[in-house]
C-alpha cells in the first residue's frame, strides 16, 4: 500500500513563511523604471518651476536666483511697459490664429474622416499627401510658404500665410486622430438612423456627431495648442507683426528682466486653462452619454 503523506501545521506555517515574503518583493526593473521616471520628469518640469518662481520677484529682482523680494511687479509691467514689446498684440494674435486653425482643422479632418470611410480609387496617395508635412522640416516649410506668397505678389501675414502653413502642421494630427476616432464609430448606428428616416444630415447631426464628440474635442486640443506655441512654420510668413512664440523668441534678444519669466509663465497658465476646458468637455460628454444610456 501507498503511504499517506499527511501536512502538519508546522509544516504548512513554515511554507508560508517562506512563500510570503517573495510575494511582496519587487522587481529590480521596478526600481530602475521608477528612478528613471522621476529624472525625467524633474528634467521637464524643473526648468519650468524655476522660471514660474522668479517671475515673482519684485523690482530688485533679477534673471536668477536668489529671488529679491516678491510681488506681481513684472506681470503688470508685461502688459503696461512698451519696452518689453508687443505682448498684448502678439498675445491677441496668436489666440485668433490658434482659433481660426482649431475650426479648420476639426471641420476638415471630419470631413476627411467621412470620405475615408470607404476605399476608394487613389486614397492610399491622398493619405499620404495629407501627412507628407509631418515628414518636412517646418522651418524649411515655412520658408516655402512664404517664397510662395511673394511670388503670387501677395504679403505674408500672420492670418493668411502663417495659417496656411501651420494648417500643413495640425491637419495630418487631426486627420490621424480623426481617423483613429471614426474606426471606433459602429456604423450601424448611422444604417440605423437612415432606417428610420433621418437624412444624411440628420444622420451626421444627430448620431455621428454626439458619439464622435469626445474625439473632436481631441482634434480641436491638438489644433489649438500645435497653433499656439508654433515658432518655425511660422517664422517666415508670419509677415511684420508677430505672433506670442516669435514675440518671446524676440524678447530673449533684448529684454534682460524677469517680465521674460512672467510671460512664460503667463502663457502656460493660457495652456492649461486650454487644456482643463478639453478634458472637462470630454468628461462632460461621457457623463451626459452615460445618464442617457441609464435613462433608455
């Protein structure tokens, strides 16, 4: 006969003893990944802290530490003071621009969305013409853009050349985006609509639209903040009058006060303020979607 092999609690105490602790122990990678992460991001958000400290200085104050005093001197001297150039104006500028380029690009890459939709003859080429600038140096581009405009006699200007070649920059985002979006989208939901009635537009309007949402808020993120903070493509066609990325590029040359810190910092406030309103429309919208899917 076999022999019965039979656990005493001692036995069985001691095994989880010994099994407890490898449990519990992490990885070495744990470790590294951890210790790289948190350089990382001290290397990014580092210099930005620093900047954000010393634009509170008073008027002692200087470009680098230690900081002299503290007050919001060199917010109300940015706004108020001529000698640290066109803010306000470049500010405005830059904040219409940045719109105008959100509506064309969330409308056209909508758009581009529907018509891919289905394969059709050449679209491999289309696709690839529509992202070939994310490929182009933007510098480079611009310069193009700009030669493009004189050779058709007309000037460059910040809302007509500067938006044509940063339209080249945010349409293939928004177009990649918006195609990563509609292959989510169960179309019938749209063979639905059409079913009981509802026209094309009506279709597009009433289903499309509200369940696509969450992904235009994307597009329109991606469009106004490529706009925003665009140095290179915008260098060149940007024509006399600057936008905020070349009026800060122009204030290193010449302005050696710590209003160059509250500016930074003030257009950062601007970024985040952008993106809050985004992901709180996108929060907004799930919340709405889910209520209604309760009450149906």
């Amino acid at each position: 006969m076999s022999a019965m092999v039979v656990d005493t609690p001692e036995k069985d105490t001691v095994s989880r003893k010994a099994i407890a602790p490898s449990r519990g122990r992490r990885p070495w990678t744990f470790y590294v990944l951890a210790s790289l992460f948190t350089a990382y991001v001290i290397a990014l958000y580092g210099p930005m802290f620093c900047i954000y400290v010393l634009s509170f200085q008073d008027i002692r104050g200087g470009l680098v530490f230690p900081m002299k005093g503290r007050s919001l001197h060199w917010f109300v001297d940015l706004f108020t003071q001529v000698r640290t150039g066109d803010v306000k104006g470049s500010f405005d500028r830059s904040i219409k621009l940045a719109v105008m380029v959100t509506i064309i690009t969330v409308v056209i890459s909508f758009l581009a969305g529907l018509g891919f939709r289905r394969r059709f003859k050449g679209d491999s080429v289309v696709f690839y013409m529509m992202i070939g600038s994310l490929v182009a140096p933007g510098l480079v581009l611009g310069l193009g853009t700009g030669l493009l405009f004189q050779a058709l006699g007309l000037s460059p200007a910040w809302y007509s050349s500067a938006l044509g070649a940063q339209l080249s920059w945010t349409l293939p985002f928004g177009v990649l985006v918006m195609f990563a979006v509609m292959s989510r989208f169960n179309n019938a939901w749209d063979e639905a609509a059409r079913d009981l009635g509802a026209s094309r537009w009506q279709a597009i309007r009433l289903v499309m639209i509200p369940v696509l949402a969450p992904g235009l808020v994307a597009v329109a993120l991606f469009g106004f903040t490529l706009s925003y903070d665009e140095f290179a493509r915008t260098l060149q066609t940007a024509g006399s009058l600057n936008t905020l990325p070349l009026e800060i590029w122009s204030m290193t040359l010449n302005v050696t006060s710590p209003s160059l810190y509250a500016l930074g910092t003030v257009t950062t406030i601007v970024s985040f303020i952008v993106i809050g309103v985004s992901l709180g429309s996108i929060v907004l919208i799930q919340k709405r979607r889910g209520a209604q899917k309760i009450k149906g």
